[in-house]
C-alpha cells in the first residue's frame, strides 16, 4: 500500500473578501505552504476594494464597528491553536485577541475623547468631530507577527478607515491566517485587504496610488525604502506615519487611531 502525498496547501491573497490568487500567478514557500506573490497589479486591486468598502464602513455607527470587531476577536479566539501550529506563541495569540477587544472598545468612545462642542462668541454651536481619512496602506511589522499585524490593522479599522495591508514576505502566514479569520467574521469585504509576497514591489505601488490617503510604515526596515515610499506619497500629500521603533507589550495609547483621523469643525445656529 502506497503512501499517502501531503497535500501542500496554497495560501491566497485577501481582497474584496475573497481569496484570489497573484494575477500574475506567482507564489513562494514558507513553512512547506505556498503562499501568493502579490504584483502591483494586485495591489492596485486591493485599493480599488478598499476605496468600494469606504462608504459603507466610514458610514456605520461607531457601535456597530465596535460589535464587528468583537465578533472578529471572538473567531481569533477561536483559532487560537491554528496560530499555535503556525510557530505564534499562545502568550502572543492571547494578547492579539485582548488587543482587538481594547480596540474594538474605544470604537464608540473616541469622538467623545477627540472631539466635543468648542467654546465660541455668538449664538452659535461649534462642534469638532473626528472623521476617518479614507484608504490606509500598512507595511505590517514583521515580528511580532501577529500582535503586530493586529496592532496596525485594528486601530486604522476601527475608526472608519478602510486598509490594505503589505505583510511580512518573512512571516505571512499568520496575516494570511487572520484573513481567514476576517473573512468568517462580520467584516464587511474591503474592509481589510491582506497582500503577501515582496515588500519592494508591494509598498512602492501603495505609496504612489492616487488613491490612498495614508500610508503607515511602521514595517519599514530599510531607510532608503522608507525615504522612497515617502517621496512617492508626497505626490497626492498622503498622511505619512513614519517607521519607529515600537514596544507592541505596552499600552498603545491613543496615537495609531488620532494620527488616522480628520477633525470636521460644523457651525449651527443656536434658536431663539
């Protein structure tokens, strides 16, 4: 009796809610699995989805992005074992999920912190509200792979912004295993797109897309890389959040949520 043969599983990418393949047909391998080699062309795809789901994300309640994120917790939770096998230490899986819930949690709280009725001369209410920027390109950090996936991602997401992430060419197949985990989840399709393969032809093409209005480089090892990408943004003046040494076990703070945020000031007449 014959042997049976593995079954090398193919990890795609993560766009619009569905898993394609590169359309250029590309993939490496890590761990044994083939995971897709994402080409511009990709990338420009997944900014298209992300630019669709804007409307739709930006324009739910705060409570309901707040419940979303919950539920995605909830399904992470539950593949807890699946990052496990996937070389993520559980300590790390367990603090992933207790940071999507402190994000999940500040989704119907910010515009109280952020924003609020300013003081003004004249029969006038003044009232500042945060608003999201729009599309958000993530280079993802590559360790840790996970807290630092989720680090990045959540905070962009939850106040309205829609993302598309470059993850790790070192360590994606816990970013592709969270697609998994968003695609099972309430989130609508968009929301999140999720490109694995080479940071240097991924992250140049985000950078110059006419279409982001933000680009987070938290990834970003290289300086000459970095300094690229942040020519290419300049072109259509993208928010730009410089590459920086992060401590992912401390309190985030407030700062990856506010530096994503646009402050919309409306005059209102008082009545008599």
């Amino acid at each position: 009796m014959s042997e049976r043969v593995a079954v090398r599983k193919t990890y795609k990418l993560f766009i619009g809610g569905k898993f394609p393949r590169s359309e250029s047909g590309r993939s490496y391998l890590v761990q044994s699995s083939n995971v897709s080699l994402a080409s511009r062309k990709d990338a420009r795809d997944a900014v298209v989805a992300a630019r669709a789901a804007v409307k739709g994300w930006a324009g739910a309640t705060a409570y309901n992005r707040g419940q979303i994120l919950y539920r995605v917790a909830e399904m992470l939770e539950g593949r807890r074992e699946q990052f496990v096998a996937l070389g993520v230490p559980g300590d790390e899986v367990d603090a992933a999920v207790d940071r999507w819930v402190w994000y999940a949690g500040w989704a119907d709280k910010l515009a109280q912190v952020y924003g609020g009725a300013n003081p003004v001369a004249g029969p006038y209410f003044n009232i500042s509200a945060p608003e999201p920027t729009g599309v958000v390109a993530v280079v993802a950090p590559e360790r840790p792979a996970l807290l630092g996936l989720v680090s990045v991602i959540a905070p962009a997401i939850v106040t309205g912004n829609t993302v598309v992430v470059a993850a790790s060419p070192s360590e994606p197949l816990a970013a592709v295993t969270l697609a998994e985990v968003l695609a099972t989840s309430d989130l609508p399709g968009g929301v999140v797109n999720i490109l694995t393969g080479a940071i240097t032809e991924t992250a140049p093409a985000l950078a110059a897309h006419m279409d982001v209005n933000a680009i987070d480089l938290t990834g970003v090892t290289d300086a000459s890389l970095a300094t690229e990408l942040e020519v290419k943004a300049a072109e259509n003046l993208k928010r730009v959040l410089r590459p920086a040494e992060a401590d992912w076990s401390a309190d985030p703070g407030l700062t990856r949520m506010t530096a994503l945020l646009e402050t919309k000031t409306v005059w209102h007449p008082k009545g008599v």
